[in-house]
C-alpha cells in the first residue's frame, strides 16, 4: 500500500512546505492557489495577504532579533495583475 502524496501546504511556524520542504508557497501551491482562485484574484491575495501578516508574526516570535525574509515578495508578488 502506498503512502499518500503530501499536500504543498505550509507548516507553520516555520513556514515551509510540507511536501517539498521550500518555502511556501512553492510551485506547485502557487499553481494550486492559482486554479483554485481562479477568476477571484481579489480573493486570492487577501487570503495570502492574511497568511503573510501570519508568517511575519510566527517567524518573528521563533527567532527574535532576525531579519525577516522579504515575505511581501513570496507571498503575493507573483501573483498577476488583473487584466482590464
């Protein structure tokens, strides 16, 4: 019996993917993220943009006094612009 694939979710509080190890959102949760918000762009960096104030917080009570990551840019700035 095989066992089941992970899901690219994040594991906080570190902030990593639980099924490749990188920082999240990885790849494969970008592409997931993507067509699950797909035509609610608005909804989508606001669900990020949430995850993102939780990540700063979580990072920076797991390590004080560290620069933090530019999460800004990992979290919502691949995401693309509205088309008019």
């Amino acid at each position: 019996m095989s066992t089941p694939a992970r899901e690219h979710t994040p594991s906080r509080p570190t902030w990593r993917c639980r099924a490749c190890g990188i920082a999240w959102p990885c790849s494969a949760a970008k592409l997931r993220l993507l067509a699950e918000y797909r035509g609610n762009l608005p909804g989508l960096m606001i669900y990020l943009v949430t995850l993102r104030e939780e990540a700063i917080a979580q990072l920076a009570e797991r390590d004080p006094g560290t620069r933090l990551p530019d999460l800004h840019r990992r979290f919502t700035d691949w995401i693309p612009a509205r088309s008019r």
